[in-house]
C-alpha cells in the first residue's frame, strides 16, 4: 500500500444522503460517514486506497469519478 498522502473532498450532488466507506486492505468495508444531500467532507487518505458510495437508504451504488469504487491514483495538493 502506498505511503503517499492525499486529500480529496468529496461533495454530494445527488439529492439522497450518500453512505461513504474506506475499503480496508483486508476488502472489509468501513463506514467512513454519511453524507447528507449538497454536503461535502474532506478526506485525507493515500493513493490506492478504494473508497464506496452507496444510497444510504437502498443501498444502490453510487458512481464517484464516474466509478462504483473511487480509487486516488496520485497525489494532489491541498491548495
């Protein structure tokens, strides 16, 4: 696993609240928060790491960077 920081916020457009969670390295999933409609969070993770959406009340997948399962592949800045 990688040992590069990144930062992200990720920001609900969608008009349900979303369930976010932190895929470990051992594929368990891990409720990170619940994000409400037009809500956001800021996340500071590492490259590789997989992140989740979900509907969080019919548990449908929901798409991050056009992908079921966000995964930062570089590092970006927190500027």
């Amino acid at each position: 696993m990688s040992q590069d920081k990144v930062y992200f916020t990720f920001i609900n457009l969608s008009p349900v609240s979303v369930n976010i969670y932190w895929l470990s390295h051992r594929t368990k999933r891990k409720l990170y928060c619940t994000l409400r409609c037009f809500a956001y969070v800021e996340i500071n993770t590492f490259v590789g790491h997989c992140w989740i959406f979900e509907d969080a009340n019919t548990g449908d997948c929901l798409l991050g960077n056009n992908s079921c399962v966000f995964i930062p592949l570089h590092r970006q800045s927190r500027e």
